[in-house]
C-alpha cells in the first residue's frame, strides 16, 4: 500500500495514528491534521514543478474539493476559515521563482 493511500483504508489508517501517537506522544488528530496537508502541499508542489502549472479553474476546484473533504474534518473551525488557497499558491510561485534562479 502506497502511503498516500493510507486514508483510504480506514482501518489502516487509524492503526498508523495510533502507531504514530503512541511513538511520537503527538496527539492523533494533530497527526491527521498533517497528514491530509502533506498530501494537498504534494499535489501543490506537483503542478508547480511543471514548466507551466495547471491553475485553471477546474484545477483549483479539485484542489478546493481536498481541502473542503480532507482538511476541513481536521482542523479548527477558525483555521479552516482563514485559510486561504490562492494564498498558498501565490506564496508556492513565490518560492519556486526563487529555486529556478
């Protein structure tokens, strides 16, 4: 099993919370929490290693659709509210205009 995929086995994936609780003494919904945005800053991080990222509308709504279904479950109402994607994109292009100097 791919560990992208852990999520999509329930079992699994609250047995590698657990695992990941008890070794590390970092609260399970905190581990959650990172999980879901690891995956959504990968997928970020991979239309943006693209010479020319995807950043059409239907791209930001898939991109809106994880974060709806994977972050919001997650984080506090407060945080999920002040999160701003196109925020989180400008602030990727800053960063990957930098690398590419």
């Amino acid at each position: 099993m791919r560990s992208e995929s852990f999520h999509e086995d329930p079992p699994v994936f609250r047995t590698a919370i657990g695992f990941t609780e008890a070794k590390t003494g970092f609260s399970g919904q905190l581990i959650e929490k990172d999980y879901y945005c690891s995956l959504i800053l990968r997928d970020l991080a991979g239309f943006f290693a693209k010479a020319s990222p995807d950043l059409s509308d239907a791209r930001i709504a898939i991109l809106q659709g994880q974060i709806e279904t994977q972050l919001r479950p997650v984080l506090r109402a407060r945080d999920y509210e002040e999160f701003d994607l196109f925020q989180v994109i400008d602030r990727l292009q800053e960063m990957l205009t930098r690398l590419r100097k």
